[in-house]
C-alpha cells in the first residue's frame, strides 16, 4: 500500500506541519478539481507519465460523448489528447464505475474523425473561436495546419490518449483494477490515477501536492527465438522476454523509423532486447521536445547512451556518474574504446555531464553505432562489471 507523509513548511527557521483539507470541507469537491485542473494543466505531472503528451492546452470542460460528459480535454501541439476524470472517493460505487466510464470515453472519441472532434471542443467551450487550431496557435504560433489536424486524426484513429483519473483518498484496488485492464486488453492507450490532495497552512493558503499513484504497467510477454548455437549443434528456442512499449514509446520508434528507416529501427529494437536479457540494462524514455531513449543500467544510475529520435546518439553522465563511485576512468574508458570502431573521438568540450563520443564534432548517427552492435554490447558489459567491482568493494 503507498504511504506518502504530510508536507511540511519551513518559514522562519520553524516548521509547520500542514493540515490536509478534508474530502467533506464545502469548496473542496469535483468541479473544483476540474477547475484548478483546467486552468493550471502543469499541476498534473504528466511529463512524468507519458512525455509525448507533455505541454498540454486545455481546450474545454464537459465534452459531450455518446457515454456522457468527458470532465476535462487537453491536447498538445502534436497533436496528443488527454482525458481528464475528476473524482472524490466518497462512496464505493464512484470507485467502481470511473474505470469503465474514462475507458467508455475513449472509444466513443475513438470513432471520431477531426471535424467531429472540433466541433464538439468548440461546442464544449461555448466560446467565439472558429477553429481547434486557432486555440492551440496562441501557445504554439510556429505550429503549422495541416500537420497539426493530420496528427489529431491519426491519434483519434488509433486511440492513442492518455487517460488521467484525478482525484483524492484513490483506494489500492483502483490500482489493480488499472493492472487488470492493461493486462487484458490491446490498449493503445495510458490510463494514470493522479492524487491531488490539499493541504491548508496557518496563513489560510492552500497547497496542492500532485502525486501520481498508478499507471498500467508495461506487458511482458515471453516469445521464443531461434538462434543457431554454432555449426555443430542443433537449433534451439531462447527465451526472450519482450516487453510492450508505452504510447510516448511508440511514438519515439516511429520517429525513429522515419530517420534511419523500418529495418535500422527494428534492428535497434532487437539490440535493446538483447540488453536487457543479457546485461539487463532498462530503456527510459528522455523528456523533452524531443523525444529519446536512454540505455541505463538496472538501478538507473548509469546511462549508457540516449538515442534521440532524429538517430543521433548523445551522451549523458557516464563520466560524471562514474567519478562519484570513484572510478571516473571507468566512464572515460568506455567512451575512448567506443569511438575507436566508430573513427571518431572522445567529445570533452562541454561540461564533464555531457562528455561523449563525436566525429569531426558532430553526433554520430545510430546506423553506425548498429554496425558495430556487437563491440558496444561487450564495451557496456566490461565498464558495468568494473562498475559492480568498484561497489562491491
């Protein structure tokens, strides 16, 4: 069961503990958390949730769907809408039912094409604007038209939204009910429970401290590959754990794909498998307008490279993070020998964070990272076995 502790002020070299705003206080209900949510949409951490949908504008309240009224909608230049349900917990019924309803939501949006879906939003905010793109070209004026209606429509074909359940006292079982949905289905979808509790200071303010609860967890699922284990054996199946990708995830391969193409792309792809069954080193996804995946060790705090999605491959903290341990010629050693097979050259220009591998000073691209897949394999392998030496000790 998550346990999170009461926030504290320091003022004057004295703390105060806050006080939480009961569920029952007179201002504190739904359309209030609607309210706050809509017109301050960077409360909700959603970078943290899935980065794709980060920078949200929020376009209306009480959007009407076929399955009743959708609390709040958000979209991004890209394109990426947010469903918004606010919820208190004050009754078993409301717990049970909010799943179902966002979920119900979804599909219903799902069967919309662009022209529906703005004209419902125009609809919604009862305002005098003409078009969706006119909203979102007061945040974004360098976003252009036909690329930005090209990528609402194609989110709305394939479902692709994050669903974001607001509220306070969320109970454990909504969380396994989130599980279970993404366990048992083919979502193109995330689904997040958001708290948002309320605390109240001496001086009558109010602080909100989102916290995020719970998002559908990643599905594994075991494949078997056949690999031929030399000349004088027989084939065998391994096993090989694939695990399916979050939306922000699918959306960085596709990218991806469109720079260094469909086979480079899913030769990275079975690389990264590869490390993770091997080395067990996990992807994180990168924040940021540009999307990127980081190659970091298990415990997250050795990143290895971070493939961005236009194909160049940077660097982040290996020197850095190295030296902390006391070992900082482990960081530098693994960058040195990885430049080698590249011809380039061990990048020190910048600060020590962002030291890394360059070639005539220019990022090189992932295609001839891939080329040599098999020596940065080993080179990650040797710099965390001296890594594991180093703590171990």
């Amino acid at each position: 069961m998550k346990q999170h502790t009461t926030p504290v002020i320091i003022r004057n070299d004295k703390a105060e503990i806050l006080k939480k705003v009961s569920l029952d206080s007179n201002f504190y209900n739904e359309n209030w958390i609607q309210k706050i949510c809509f017109e301050t949409p960077s409360l909700l951490p959603i970078e943290e949730i899935e980065p794709s949908f980060n920078g949200m504008i929020p376009v209306c309240r009480e959007l009407s769907t076929a399955s009743g009224f959708v609390d709040l909608i958000y979209i991004n230049e890209y394109g990426f809408i947010t469903i918004g349900e606010c919820k208190l917990w004050r009754n078993p019924e409301a717990r049970r039912k909010v799943i179902g309803q966002i979920l119900d939501y979804a599909k219903d949006l799902s069967k919309w094409d662009y022209d529906k879906f703005e004209s419902e939003c125009l609809k919604a905010r009862k305002g005098n604007e003409k078009k969706l793109f006119d909203i979102v070209q007061e945040y974004y004026p360098e976003i252009e038209e036909h690329i930005f209606i090209d990528n609402v429509q194609s989110n709305l074909k394939k479902g692709r939204f994050l669903l974001s359940v607001i509220g306070d006292g969320i109970r454990e079982n909504m969380e396994e009910l989130a599980n279970y949905i993404h366990r048992n289905g083919n979502l193109n979808f995330t689904l997040c429970l958001i708290e948002i509790p309320v605390f109240e200071t001496s001086a009558g303010e109010y602080i909100v401290t989102p916290r995020i609860l719970a998002k559908t967890k990643e599905i594994e699922r075991v494949i078997y590959r056949i690999e031929e284990q030399n000349s004088n054996t027989d084939i065998s199946p391994k096993e090989v754990v694939e695990i399916s990708k979050s939306v922000s995830e699918k959306v960085f391969f596709e990218r991806l794909e469109n720079s260094i193409g469909l086979e480079r792309a899913k030769e990275f792809q079975s690389f990264i498998t590869d490390l993770s069954t091997d080395l067990n080193i996990t992807t994180k996804l990168g924040r940021g307008k540009q999307l990127s995946l980081n190659l970091k060790s298990s415990n997250d705090n050795y990143n290895f490279a971070s493939v961005q999605e236009n194909g160049e491959v940077w660097f982040y903290g290996i020197v850095t993070k190295t030296a902390e341990i006391g070992a900082k010629q482990i960081g530098i050693d693994y960058l040195t020998k990885l430049s080698l097979p590249l011809s380039g050259e061990l990048d020190t220009k910048n600060k020590e964070w962002s030291w890394g591998v360059k070639k005539n000073g220019k990022y090189i691209n992932l295609i001839e990272f891939l080329k040599i897949k098999t020596v940065w394999k080993s080179l990650i392998s040797d710099a965390l076995e001296s890594i594991n030496t180093v703590e171990d000790n």
